[in-house]
C-alpha cells in the first residue's frame, strides 16, 4: 500500500495575530490538515524574518510537501529565501490571497 502523502499548510504574516487568527481559521474549515502561522517579529514588532520562518518549516514533519501562503511584500521574498534554504523539501510558495487561499475541500 502507498503511503498518504500530506501537506502542512504554512500561513507567513507581518501580524502575528494576523497569522494566527488565520490559521485558526483555517484548523477549523480543514481539522486533519496541519496548518502553522509565522507572523510578527520578537517583541510584537510588526514584520517578517526568514529564521522565524525556517523555526516553523523545521517543526513540520519532514515528509509533508508545504504550501505558503504569505500577505504582502517581504513575506514571499523571505518565503523564497528559506525555500532556497531548504530545496530538500517539498514546498511551494503560492499566489493566492491569505485566508481564501487556504481554503479547501477534500
């Protein structure tokens, strides 16, 4: 039998709660996805940083493919800097707004 292949949704905001209140969302529309928020920056600044982004690629199972969906400017492009980083494994940043995005149905 072929293993189940999964994918971890990660949801990359200059909000923290932006990215959580997202991914809360998004856990209740999808429960047996695993959904990961990356939002703010240390002290609640307002931002994004590829080492809080690659702490949270580095917590998903190494085995699951990973869409990134991102809100604006310097979020893809850290996005893209930790893809770079990380061409082992299976991800794909996606141009899709936030929240819709995320949304799906099996």
């Amino acid at each position: 039998m072929m293993a189940e292949n999964r994918v971890a949704i990660l949801l990359i905001s200059h909000v923290e709660a932006l990215a959580e209140g997202a991914r809360e969302l998004l856990q209740q529309a999808n429960p047996d996805v695993g959904i990961y928020a990356c939002g703010g920056l240390d002290g609640g600044e307002m931002g994004t940083s590829v080492d809080r982004i690659e702490a949270v690629v580095n917590e998903i199972d190494p085995e699951d493919a990973i869409l990134i969906f991102y809100d604006i400017g310097s979020a893809k492009m850290n996005a893209e800097m930790v893809q770079e980083m990380h061409e082992e494994r299976k991800m794909a940043i996606c141009n899709a707004p936030l929240i819709e995005g995320g949304t799906w149905r099996q």
